[in-house]
C-alpha cells in the first residue's frame, strides 16, 4: 500500500485557494502575494475533503 501522508502533503501543503475568484494557487514559500487571476490579495489554504462512506 502506498503511504498516503506523501500523497496528502504533495497535494495541500503550500497550495491556497484565492478567496475572491477561488483560482488555486501553489506557493513554495508561504502565501502567494497576489492571485493570477484577478490580483486580490486574500488566500486561504485548500481544504481537505472528509471520505463519505
């Protein structure tokens, strides 16, 4: 079985989401400064999603 704590850091850690156009961004060094997309300056980090059963 493959160890999913890798898969779970690689997919949230350093990933934020933009609060105003929701556009994901991935930044290696704490908060992006500015979106792509609409230049706001408010992120937040990606949610993870609860497994339903």
């Amino acid at each position: 079985m493959a160890d999913m704590s890798l898969a779970i850091k690689r997919n949230f850690e350093g990933v934020f989401v933009c609060q105003s156009c929701n556009a994901t961004t991935r930044s290696a060094s704490g908060k992006p400064t500015k979106c792509r997309k609409c230049n706001g300056k408010a992120f937040r980090p990606k949610k993870k999603r609860k497994k339903s059963n």
